[in-house]
C-alpha cells in the first residue's frame, strides 16, 4: 500500500507529529514525514501492510501442489497428522513444514491431543479473501484427477487404526 497523507489542523497535532516522524503512531501506522506548511502528514499504514503480508501467505500456501492437495483431502474432515504423511507420501518434517505454511495462512486449524496433532480446514479464516482462496481451490479441483486419485487413497488411509498408521512417525 503507497503512503497516503492526511491534513491536520491545530499547533498541538503539528508539534505531535514533528515528534513522531518515522515513528510508529497509535493507530500501527508510520509517520514518513510533516509538511509544516499545509499541516501535512504523510504516512504508511502498517495495517495494510498485514494485510498485505496476510494475502500473499496465501498465495504462497496454494502455490505448492503437496500443500493444495492436504487442502483438498480435508474437505472430507480432520486429519491426523500421520494420515496427511501417508497420503502425501512425504517426510514428516515436509510434510510438517507444509502444514505450518497453511495454517499461517489461516487455512487450517491445528489441535493437539497427546502426542497426535490433527488439522481441519479453517471455520472462519480472519481475512475474507481466505475463505474464498479457500472455497475457490475447492470448487477448482474438485473434479481433478490427482484429486480424485488421492480421495480413492485416503479412503483406504482412513480405514487404518490411527496407532497401526501412526507406529511409523511416531518412535
């Protein structure tokens, strides 16, 4: 987001910004600088950067495949986290480091219970364009024969007894 500036009037709001030039002011923004003429503050707002910040966590998070496909395969319900390995058919530390770009991402949500870590796709992401990211890569792919292929799979997966599945990751 450009810097933007805004007009104040008074003597006191001018000293007040002379003092927080290129400091962070109340409201999370940065002062850039104070035009003592027309009373001229310009500044950058650090809310849209988060929510800059935010949005491209998303991109990022749907711009791998292995990440795309743990989010379709949690449409049909949460997942132990030994199941996502399973069906990727990664490392559990790939496939941990997958899910930690999702879930900063607000796609997924993660429980731990014991020593078994589950994830389930987002009820309410904060940022709006992550429910439509969201809702958008599911309509998309839903139809896609990788995914198709990895539903077929992960019905097999799920039939399997979380410690029979789990022995493997968990030593």
């Amino acid at each position: 987001m450009p810097p933007f500036t805004k007009s104040l009037q008074g003597d006191l709001g001018a000293f007040l910004l002379r003092k927080t030039q290129n400091h962070t002011c109340l409201d999370g923004a940065t002062v850039l600088s104070y035009n003592s003429i027309h009373g001229e503050v310009t500044y950058y707002s650090a809310i849209g950067a988060k929510t800059m910040k935010r949005f491209l966590a998303i991109t990022k998070a749907l711009s791998d495949e292995s990440r795309v496909r743990a989010l379709m395969a949690l449409a049909g319900g949460e997942m132990c986290v030994c199941q996502i390995i399973e069906l990727l058919s990664l490392a559990p530390s790939t496939v941990s480091k997958h899910m930690a770009v999702l879930h900063r991402a607000e796609l997924v949500e993660v429980r731990k219970e014991g020593r078994w870590i589950y994830y389930r796709l987002a009820d309410e992401p904060s940022l709006p364009c992550a429910r439509t990211a969201l809702a958008m890569t599911l309509e998309c792919l839903a139809g896609d024969d990788r995914i198709r292929d990895d539903a077929k799979r992960l019905k097999r997966i799920r039939k399997v007894s979380r410690d029979d599945l789990c022995i493997h990751y968990h030593n």
